[in-house]
C-alpha cells in the first residue's frame, strides 16, 4: 500500500510523521525548505504535560536537554501579588498543577528531525512545494514543482503546510475567523530576575511603558522570554521603543534599577482567530495551523496542533492496516474541530471582558482576581481555554451500557497518567503505552504489585480478561494497575490510543468490552477500502 504523504515539516508535520512510523505507517514528509529552522530565541513554545509526553515518547530529547520546567506561576497586578501557584513536584500532592515545558522552537524542531533520521520509515524530500492534488478511490497524488518536479504517490495525504497552507487551497475549503485578535511585543533576553524558574504574568505594571500586561517566561541558561501586550492597531514598536519597554520592566521588578542583561533577540507577532471549515476531503486531511489559528490569553495553538497528530495518527493506521469505516476517518474532524471551535469560543467571550473597558469589568464584585484566574488557566493548561480536550460526543463512543460503572475520569477524557504493569512484567506509566495502534484494557486489581507475576496472571478474573482482549475485533493490550482514581476493584478500562478513555465496566464483560472496542473503530471498514487494500496485497 502507498504510504501517507505528510505535508509541511514543522512541529506537526514531523510529530504526525513520527507517531504514524511508529504504528508501522510509512510516509513521505514533503518539506518546502532545506529541513532547516532559523535560530530565533524570540521564537518559543509551551508544552502541556500531554503533548509534551507525546514528544517525547516519540524520540524528541530537547526538551529535556533544552527545555524549562516552570517551577512556579506568579500573578500580579499594579504593585500587588494576586496569587503565587507552585507547579510540578514542587506543588503539595493532591494538589499538583502540571508544569509546562517552555522551549526555543528551533530546539524542538531540530529533536523532532533528528527523531526522524533515526526512521526509517519516514522518507523526508527537501525542497518540495506541491503545486497540484487529485484523488481517486484508492489513493491522492501530488505534484511538487521545480528544482525537484516530481509526482508523489500516496495512500492519504495530511496538510501541515501553516497557515498559508497550499493543501487548503488546493482542496478549496474556506478558513473564515478574526483577523489580529492580540499583538505582542516581544524580546529574548539573558538576566537575572527576583523569581527563578517561575512564570510570571503582570497585568497593568505601574511604569510608564508597561503597557496592560507583560508575562515572563524562563528559557534555559538563564534565559528569559518577555511579552508585552500591545494596543490592537496603531502602535509601531520601534527598537528605541522596546529598549524602553525592556529597560522599564526589568527595572520594575528588580526594585527601581535596570540589571544587566543581554539581548538576544527580538520580535513583534499578531494573533489570528481561524477555523477551517472542513478538515476532511475524502482522502485529504488538515491539521495544525492549516486547520486553525488560536493563540490569544495565553493559549498555545502548538498544543492544539501536536493533539491533531496524536489524534490522526492512530486512526490512519487502522485505515493503512486494516481498512476503515468513515465513521473512523470522519470522527477526526468531528472530534478535533469541536475541541479546538470551542476553545476560541471561549477565548472570543473572554476577550471583550478581559481586553476592553467598562463592561462586565464594573459589574462583577471581585472580578480582578477571577480575571487573573481566567488568564492563568490559559497559560497553564487548564479550565475552558487550557485543559486537555475530552470528546464527550464523539462518535466513536459506544452506548451506554448497564454494566458500564463511573470513575474519576469521565468517558471522552484524557486517562490519569498511573503506574500499570503488562503480563511480561514491565512497569511503566500507562502513558508510556500510548501511540502503539492498539486498545489499552487496564484491569484494577490491588496488590497484584507485591504478587509474583505467575500467581496473578492465573488467579481471579484475568484468565477470562485475557480472552476477553485476544477477542476484540481490534488489537489489544492488557495492562493492571493497582490504583485508579475512582475506581474500585476489579474495574476494567478501555482506553484508546490517543489516550482517550472509551468505557469503564464492573468487573470482566467481555461481550460490553467487545461492543465498545468495536465502536471505536467506528465499525466495520467500507467496503472499498477492503477492495482497495486486496488489490494492493495481490
């Protein structure tokens, strides 16, 4: 079968490459450039913990050489401390906020290619530019213009190619939304500020030039990435002017005089609201920022790109493996496009009460600090403009069943990250387990981690689960776990692999547990595919 035509070699781009190779996908990465990034340190990006984890379950080591941990989340306001969070291990247990990873982008795309040159199943082609698409029932073909005029053949083809995206166009779909939604002023720069390690958001500063708001964010090597947010329209930041800003603010947080510091690059960037209106055209696929723009109050439009990755990866696989319904194909659209179409929902109704005067500003008793709030959830990754998507209403979701049971994590929603075990014995976090092509089945069985593994492969329910997985109509994996949050024991898991959870059950039901690993398919593979993929194999 013809591999999967990836096109665009940024974040998105390579990561798509990387998690469809290693479900056995080969592909072809058509990058219009010489597969080289510009060194930009004005440049950065924010990981939550899922996309962060996704990175580097796929071969990515910079983020832990050259990524910074945030130990801490400050929040202030004119001269005042709102709030002070603790982030990561640094946070009471119980009470833990995940700590982004906040990193150059070149650094992550160069971890990413260097992932890629250790696969062999990703062929990368420089200097590709496609100039037509045309699909047919068994494939999509491409042509790339000159230096390097060739026709590229492939199973399906997935857009990565940004915001001016050539895929798009070609497939004519309309990407409507908000022009300059927020502009920033920006500047890298190495110093020493009161707070090491932590993030800061200041909003109105009490010097002349800080403008509304200003965040801080530490970069390695004692590095930091500053923005100031700008008037919509009208102000033309001249180098004299952001000198200033940079002068003005390290002065105000460092008690009245400006430390040394060294400047290391700077920039001015304007954030678009957009959504393209289909992402999905038979066998085309839109992703990143070819399908959508976000960025505003602090939400990371990346994070949003690596989730329609990890989200298309595992269901292109089945359809390259063993054929898929479009119930399948057609759920990425309808699973992802909704969770990206309601964070700018909720970005678009916070910015008249965040960003303007007046308004609900007045009204609301005590709004300051729910403001600060607001804006905190969206750089940290939570609430409505930062947590991690859950796909209530997909339509992979199975029906509900009297022996489906509750636990901590609602169905649709991300899996907590807890410690499993699989029957050759290996112990690792259950999201170590993610992105191979295959269900999850975790089994809550308490105190099988003091138990030899022979005992409990033999004791209780797990002879009848074991069946029970090698029945699925998809593959599975059995893992055990000695704890789940809300769970009781003997509650049974389906997770996808995505990290997804599809049902919870009571105890081993393997006629539910089969009805919902078939739903996630989204059923039996249409027929064509079926024909399409006989007439490959013969």
């Amino acid at each position: 079968m013809d591999p999967v035509i990836v096109v665009g070699a940024g974040p998105v781009g390579l990561v798509l490459s990387l998690a469809l190779a290693a479900q056995g996908v080969p592909c072809v990465l058509l990058d219009e450039d010489a597969g080289k990034d510009e060194t930009r340190p004005a440049r950065t990006v924010v990981l939550r913990e899922d996309t962060a984890a996704l990175v580097e379950r796929l071969g990515c080591t910079t983020l832990r050489d050259e990524g910074v941990r945030w130990s801490g989340w400050r929040s202030m306001r004119r001269k005042q401390l709102v709030s002070e969070l603790p982030l990561g291990e640094d946070a009471p247990y119980g009470d833990r906020l995940p700590s982004p990873v906040h990193l150059p982008q070149h650094a992550l795309t160069r971890g990413l290619r260097d992932a890629i040159a250790r696969q062999e199943m990703v062929q990368m082609a420089p200097f590709s530019r496609i100039d037509t698409l045309e699909q047919d029932p068994a494939g999509v073909t491409v042509h790339t213009r000159e230096p390097d005029s060739t026709w590229w053949r492939g199973s399906y083809l997935v857009g990565c190619d940004g915001a001016r995206s050539t895929v798009r166009k070609l497939l004519d779909i309309r990407f409507s939304g908000r022009t300059a939604v927020e502009r920033h002023a920006v500047a890298a720069l190495r110093t020493e500020l009161p707070w090491p390690g932590q993030a800061v958001l200041h909003r109105l500063p009490p010097w002349r030039s800080g403008g509304a708001e200003v965040t801080a964010r530490p970069l390695p090597d004692g590095a930091w990435r500053l923005d100031w947010l700008l008037p919509p329209r009208g102000e033309l930041v001249t180098p004299d002017a952001l000198i200033t800003r940079v002068r003005d603010t390290l002065a105000g947080w460092c008690g009245g005089e400006t430390p040394p510091y060294e400047l290391l690059d700077t920039g001015v960037y304007t954030l678009h609201h957009r959504l393209a209106r289909r992402w999905r055209v038979r066998r085309a696929f839109l992703a990143g920022d070819a399908a959508h723009l976000l960025g505003a109050l602090g939400t990371q439009g990346l994070d949003e790109g690596l989730r329609d990755a990890e989200n298309l990866a595992w269901k292109l696989a089945q359809a390259w493996h063993h054929g898929a319904s479009d119930v399948l194909l057609d759920s990425y659209q309808a699973e992802r496009r909704a969770a990206v179409a309601s964070r700018l929902r909720a970005a678009d109704q916070s910015l008249p009460i965040l960003r303007g005067g007046g308004g609900l500003r007045t009204l609301v008793p005590g709004s300051a600090r729910g403001h600060d709030s607001l804006l905190a959830d969206g750089h940290l990754g939570c609430g409505p403009l930062g947590a991690p998507p859950s796909y209530t209403h997909s339509p992979l979701a199975p029906p509900r069943a009297e022996a489906h049971t509750t636990v901590g994590t609602p169905p649709g929603a991300p899996v907590a990250d807890v410690r499993v075990t699989a029957p050759d014995g290996t112990t690792v976090r259950l999201r170590e387990r993610l992105g191979q092509g295959h269900l999850l089945v975790v089994l809550v069985a308490p105190g099988t981690g003091v138990w030899d593994r022979r005992h409990w492969l033999m004791a209780g329910v797990m002879p009848r689960l074991v069946e029970a997985v090698d029945a699925l109509p998809v593959r599975g994996e059995l893992l055990v776990t000695e704890a789940y949050p809300g769970a009781s024991a003997h509650t049974v898991l389906l997770v996808r692999p995505d990290g997804h959870l599809v049902a919870s059950f009571c105890g081993v039901r393997p006629r539910e547990l089969f009805a919902a690993a078939d739903a996630v398919r989204g059923g039996e593979p249409r027929a064509s595919a079926r024909a399409d993929q006989t007439a490959d194999i013969n």
